[in-house]
C-alpha cells in the first residue's frame, strides 16, 4: 500500500510531466526537472502563481510581449487538454 507522502509524490511527480508535456507542445522550449518543480511547491500551492513565478524569475522577456495571466491560461489550458486526450 501506498502511504500519504509517496502517494503524493507519484501525484507531483504526473504533474510534472503534464506541464512539460504541455510546454512541449505549446513548443516552449521549458522543462521541469523534479528539483525545479519542488521549489515551485514550496513557492505556492496555487498552479497559476507557481506559473506565473516561473516566468517571472526565469522567462521575464515573455512579460514584455503578453500578459502573464494570458500564459498561465495557455499553458493550463493545454495541459488540461493535454490530459483529457484533447491536445
């Protein structure tokens, strides 16, 4: 049986690989390794917020083209479709 914590990690762990499949997509050149994807947890609970963090501390050029709720919304929207089969 799968306890609390390693549950969690499989559940942080498909999350990973659905926004780096998500930024594949949307060809963003993005990836997500596991030590990455930590801090933005420990960063924020919230999906959008970790998003927007990351672009504002790794990808700021893209804020001077598009809004940064715009990329959340792109990038949430794709991974949702991403894992309905729709993407």
């Amino acid at each position: 049986m799968i306890n609390g914590s390693q549950g969690q990690v499989q559940r942080n762990e498909m999350e990973r690989n659905a926004y780096n499949l998500a930024f594949h997509e949307l060809n963003f050149s993005w990836h997500w390794d596991s030590n990455t994807y930590d801090r933005l947890l420990r960063q924020s609970a919230c999906p959008a917020e970790r998003i927007h963090h990351y672009i504002e501390t790794t990808q700021p050029h893209l804020l001077r083209a598009y809004d940064g709720d715009f990329l959340v919304t792109l990038i949430e929207g794709q991974k949702a479709a991403m894992s309905s089969g729709r993407g």
